[in-house]
C-alpha cells in the first residue's frame, strides 16, 4: 500500500499538505487536492494502515453525528437509532457538528468515528460539502443520512419530501383564506431543508396566484430565537400579515411570544404553523397546527438499513417517508380572526 510521503513525493508536495487534504481540513488549493486525491485514489490508499485492518474488524459500534441545535427534532431520530443498534446487539458513539454547517467540525468528527472504529455512520441533519463526501468515501465508511441529502444523492437518504410538506401546509392556510402569509425561520442557503421549504411555500403562493413580498421571507437557523426575531422585524414594517408558516415547532413559538408583544393572539389575530410535530407542537397553547414527521421511524429504518448493510452486505436504499398535516387550535379562517380591532 502506498504511504503518505510517497504520495506528497508523487504529488510534489508536502508531506503535511497531504495530511490536510486526506483529512480535509483545508490550507490547500483546489488543484492540490485534485491531483492528491487523483494518486490516492489510484493507488487505493486508505488513511493508514490502522484503518485498513479495520476493514474487516467488527467493533459492534456505528456513530451518530448529528449538528448543536437548539431545536428539538432530534430526540426521536436518536431513540430510533439506539433502538435499531440495540436490537442488532450495536453500540453507539454521538457527536455535535457545531451550528450552521460547520464544515471543519463535521471533517473531525468524521474521521474522530472512523479512529474509534465505527463499523457505520449515521449523519443526522447536516449539510455537505464535495470534500466531506470525499472523506467518507476515502476512508470508506458505511454511511447513512437522516433528515439530509448529497446534492446527488450519492448517498442514501432517510427524509420526507419537505417541497411538497410546506407546499401543503401553505396551501392549507390559503385553503381558508388566508393570502398574505409568512414563513419564517430557513436558511435560503441551506440545501438540506431551509431552500426546499422555502420553495414549497413560493410554490403554493404561485399556484394560488399569489406573489409573496420578498419581506414575508424571514430567514432564520430553525430556532424559537428565529421565530421571535424574524416575527418583529416582519410586524415592523408589514402589518397586513394574517399568517405565517414556521419551517419549525420552536420557530412558531418564538413567532406567539413576538406576536403577544405586539399585543396579537393566536389565532384570534394571526395563524400560525409549526413544522415537525415535535412534543412542544403538543405542549405549547393552542395547540399547533403542524407538519408531523416520523422522525423515530426515520431513524430506526435508516439505522436498519445499514446495520444489515454491514452484517450481510444488503444493498442501502434510502425511503421518503410520508408526513401529516396535523390541523390543531393556532389557525383559523380568515373570516374568523379579528382584522385589526
């Protein structure tokens, strides 16, 4: 097998460049790892020789890498994992990827999983990037996604189709007359969930005939932070507004206490949603209405799926998942809320 200082001797470079192109932790040009990872792959290099006896070692440990949120989605998706490795007599190891797409944490923590000998990795709601999927792929690490998605979908995923979600929630709003909706809380920026949801709401508004203000867009990283902030500054400068998707449970909270401030009831002045029917859909009052996922069944298929990857070489296929519309005490037709009194 080829070593690291034969591979910078071929590449003509150093030694601790291809480290840090291997490793993916950046300082190098687009054309260094290029031709780095061109001689690895030719050579079928894996990161050391440690990691490749660990080929054909059984650890009975898969991994869960999941980002610092301060939302609640998660809980579920973990339980259905440690349930599918419990039952197939696995252990599991978690790790945070750090807020907004961290990539040089995600990099650390992947190959942190593959040093502990993880058999599998199970991603959880992170954003991707060509390097880290390189990574994976180099260090060939049996991988899952939960609630994400490569670009190509060269990895298999575990999701609802979150277009067609918000795009029904949306047109659940306008189904009661509601016109001048918000959504608040994604990031346009965000491959995974924030820009499909946004898409979904503009779709519905389109189909409807309607054309959202680019002010009813509010961005936001999914938190109740996101919903309160993102409700002020829309009610500041646009009062017309009678409803407003959330692209989270904890975003359409923070959206009722900013509404409250500005002396507005749910729903007897504005509508609102949540999105992923989480326990504090539940909790909170009134009640949310919701786009319920099944995230525990999410996680216990897509930890399954590659448990019995790893035991018999099953083939992985990822599943889109169905989700629910669950109509609950926070909307209310538009002939029934209160026009400014």
């Amino acid at each position: 097998m080829i070593t690291i200082k034969e591979i910078a001797k071929e590449a003509r470079v150093s030694i601790a460049t291809v480290s840090r192109v291997l490793n993916g932790t950046g300082g190098y040009s687009q054309e260094t790892f290029d031709r780095v990872n061109k001689i690895a792959d030719a050579h079928h290099y894996l990161k050391n020789a440690a990691a490749h006896t660990l080929v054909s070692a059984s650890s009975k440990i898969i991994g869960i890498l999941i980002p610092s949120v301060s939302t609640s989605f998660s809980g579920d998706i973990i339980n259905g994992i440690e349930d599918a490795a419990y039952a197939a007599g696995y252990d599991v190891i978690l790790a945070h990827t750090g807020i907004g797409g961290d990539e040089r944490r995600l990099l650390e923590n992947i190959n942190m999983m593959r040093n502990r000998q993880v058999e599998g990795l199970v991603i959880v709601s992170n954003q991707f990037t060509e390097t880290a999927l390189t990574l994976i792929q180099r260090l060939r690490l049996n991988t899952t996604l939960i609630s994400t998605s490569t670009r190509n979908n060269s990895l298999p995923a575990f999701v609802i189709d979150d277009v067609a979600a918000m795009h029904a929630v949306t047109s659940y709003l306008l189904s009661i007359d509601h016109q001048h909706i918000a959504i608040i809380g994604a990031d346009p920026d965000d491959h995974v969930t924030g820009a499909p949801r946004i898409k979904g709401y503009r779709d519905a508004m389109m189909d409807a005939g309607m054309v959202p203000s680019i002010a009813w867009v509010q961005r936001g990283d999914f938190s109740y932070e996101s919903g309160y902030t993102g409700f002020k500054r829309l009610y500041s400068g646009e009062h017309d507004i009678t409803a407003v998707c959330c692209v989270s449970d904890e975003a359409a909270l923070g959206v009722i206490a900013a509404a409250h401030e500005f002396g507005l009831f749910v729903p007897d002045d504005l509508s609102v949603t949540g999105f992923d029917g989480t326990r504090l859909s539940e909790m909170v009052r009134p009640r949310l209405t919701t786009v319920r996922q099944p995230f525990y069944r999410m996680g216990k298929a897509g930890a399954t799926a590659l448990l019995q990857h790893i035991t018999s070489g099953e083939s992985i296929n990822g599943e889109t998942f169905p989700f629910e519309i669950e109509i609950r005490e926070s909307t209310k037709p538009l002939d029934t809320q209160r026009r400014g009194e």
